[in-house]
C-alpha cells in the first residue's frame, strides 16, 4: 500500500533524475518535460550553478531562524525591490502563503489607518491557492467543496470586465486581487487596457492592486514580472514557483506604505527567506542575468507559437493558442488528458489547465533544438489521438 494521501490524480511516472530539459524516470526512459514542476525549475534541471551554488550554502548553514539577520535574505530582498519596483520582501514558503501574507497585510494596512476597508476582490477562475484564505479568494468553486465555513470577506468578478469591478468595489474594498495571466484557470490573459484601467480605479478609490505572480514572475512571461507588459505598478505582488528554481520559497514585496502595516510580531514563518532557499533564488536572478534568458523567453516562445500555431491549422481538435512567453495553452474541442498521455508516451511532459487547455511550461532555458523536438513529439502525439 502506498502511504501517500491521494490529493493528486498522480499519473503512472516516476521521475528519478534531470539534467537541463530532460527528466528520466525508474526505468531509465527520458522525456522533455515541458512542465517544470508546473513553472518551477525555471533554470531545468541540476544547472552547474545551482549544484554549486547550494553546496557551498549546504556547507555553511541551512537555517537559523528569521530571530536573527540572514545576509542572503537580505541580499535577495534587495535584489528583488531593484526588479520589481516595490520596496520591501516578506519571505515564506509556497504562493498560498505568499498570497495569505498579501490578504492580511491589506486588511492590516487600513486597520491601521482607522478604516474599515476588509473586501479582497479577485477575478472568476482565478487560482491563488489552497490555505482557506487562499481558496476562498481562489474564484473556482470546485477547490472549496466541503470545507466551509470559509472567512468571510472575498468577492469575486468575471476577468477583463471592468464595469463588474466598479459595480462590486465600495466603501469596505481593501484590495483587487490579479493574476496578470491566469495560470491554472486556463490560460486566461488580463488585456494590458484592463490592468491599467483596474490600477486607475484603485487609485481613484483608494484601494490596494495585489498581484499574484506565483506563477508568472521571474521571467515566464518573457518580462521578468508579466505586471511589466501593461506598464503598471502593484501596490504588493507575490512571487513563489519559478523564485527558487526548485527550492520553496514565497515572497511578498510591497510598498513602503503597505509594507509598514507588518511590524514585529505581526506576521512570521519559521522557514521563510532560510539562506538555503534564498541562495537558490539569488542563484536564480544570477543565471537569468548571465545567461540572458529574457531573451531565451522571447525567441522560445516565438518558435513554440510558430509551431502550434501550425498544428491549430492542421488538427480540428486545437482551436486556439493563449498565454504569453513560456506559459501558453492550447484550447481543445474536447478533454487534453489523452493528449497529454501521448504526449508522455512519446517523450514528452506537457499538463493541462481545466478540462480543455493544454499548458506547456518549460524551463527558461530551454534550447532551440529542445523546443522543435517537443514540437515532432507533440504532433506525432496528436496523430496518434486524432486517429
Ligand atoms: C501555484 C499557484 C499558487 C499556489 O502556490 P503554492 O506554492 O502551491 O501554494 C498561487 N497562485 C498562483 C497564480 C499559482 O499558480
């Protein structure tokens, strides 16, 4: 019996090793993995630096504890205010928690400044986690299912609908909760108008713009925060997944003005920003620099469109192409499981989004040959299931 709870439909794989793109499992047999631990090993797998960069951190601490100073937390903290504009990082350990920091500090935030304001407003199909807070901002309701009661004080309004935001928002709206390219709902982009239109309401109304880039951040999307595309400002944004490479970590980064609602004794995570996981993410930021991987994100994602957008002519089955950089979707007239086992059965790792979005998220890294290889495996796939 395996002693494991079943909280994943885990498909019949076992991976045991990987090297850049490729992942091989129990019997030796390699696959391209186009899922990235869903967006996490950004640089793939065991990249030298990484190997590196976490034995010498192995060799002189794991952790210490957040009652002390941790020079790379510190570090990292100023690497990512430099990026991504804000001024201050709360560091835990997954995006829920990421998500929760960014729930409490916004109602914590107008608390002090003597205001009722305690509504978190997020989008239709959103996904920002499975903590009861997170759930419940979390706009699916098939995560919720049997654990009421939930907190109260979230509401929800369909994405790109500007005037369902206005109708909902009032006196008692403490922050609008998006993600800028919707992950896990299926691929669903915010419209560049619209960001810019929700960040003006905000500012009009007086209410806070969280982002979650759990997903999106650090280089997905071909910008290193996907917020850059609409060329807006987040009053908080949370960071998770591709941070740490493969090691957990979450952040929240915030305004000054928000960032001061967490004092001492206010907020903590044990683990949180340990300088293992921050070398890991500073390792990260290194290699995204060095190795000019915007750039790697834009040209792979250019050719990876090129390709599907061909197979959307060729298959019935495929009917469009959504996302941005290396989070992209293929929308399917019916359910992608059986292309997604094709696809494994002819060496390549893909996931889906839904019911009928087919997600493709490769390392940040991954080469020109890697993604026209994937390309053959996935029509050689599709003739399979078309037949
Ligand atoms: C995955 C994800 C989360 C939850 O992250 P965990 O690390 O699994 O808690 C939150 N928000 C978004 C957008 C995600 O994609």
């Amino acid at each position: 019996m395996n002693h494991v709870m079943q909280t994943y439909a885990r498909l019949p794989l076992t991976l045991v090793r990987g090297k850049g793109s490729y992942v091989v499992d129990d019997n030796g047999k390699q696959y391209l993995d186009f899922v990235a631990g869903i967006a996490v090993n950004t640089l793939g797998h065991a990249h030298p630096m990484m190997v590196e960069a976490l034995h010498q951190q192995a060799q002189e601490m794991l952790h210490c504890s957040n009652l002390y100073h941790i020079p790379k937390q510190i570090e990292l903290a100023g690497k990512l205010a430099e990026l991504s504009g804000l001024d201050e990082a709360f560091f835990c350990n997954s995006g829920a928690e990421a998500n929760e920091a960014a729930i409490k500090i916004s109602r914590k935030y107008f608390y002090d400044a003597g205001s009722n304001r305690r509504t978190i407003i997020s989008a239709t199909n959103s996904f920002h986690g499975r903590l009861l807070s997170t759930l419940t901002a979390t706009g699916q309701d098939k995560v919720k299912v049997g654990f009421d009661p939930l907190p109260t004080g979230f509401k929800h309004v369909p994405l790109n609908d500007l005037s369902a935001l206005r109708h909902v928002m009032d006196s008692e709206t403490a922050a609008v909760l998006l993600e800028p390219l919707q992950g896990e709902g299926g691929v669903n982009l915010a419209a560049p108008e619209y960001l810019q239109a929700v960040r003006k309401l905000c500012d009009e109304q007086g209410v806070l713009l969280i982002l979650d880039e759990v997903q999106t951040g650090i280089g997905r999307t071909g910008a290193m925060f996907a917020f850059e595309h609409a060329g807006i400002r987040a009053d908080v944004i949370t960071l998770a997944k591709g941070l740490g490479g493969g090691l957990p970590i979450g952040v929240l980064l915030a305004s000054a003005k928000v960032a001061s609602a967490f004092s001492a004794g206010t907020h903590g995570s044990t683990f949180g920003g340990n300088p293992l996981s921050c070398t890991a993410a500073l390792t990260v930021l290194q290699v995204i620099k060095d190795e000019n991987i915007l750039k790697n994100v834009q040209a792979r994602s250019e050719q990876l469109c090129q390709g599907l957008t061909k197979l959307i002519q060729r298959f019935d089955c495929l009917t469009a192409l959504r996302g941005q950089g290396l989070l992209l979707g293929l929308l399917c007239s019916h359910e992608v499981a059986p292309v997604v086992d094709a696809c494994r059965h002819h060496g390549l790792l893909v996931l889906s989004a839904g019911t009928h979005v087919l997600r493709m998220l490769p390392p940040l890294n991954v080469s020109e040959s890697e993604v026209a290889q994937a390309l053959i495996f996935f029509e050689k796939s599709l003739n399979e299931v078309s037949t």
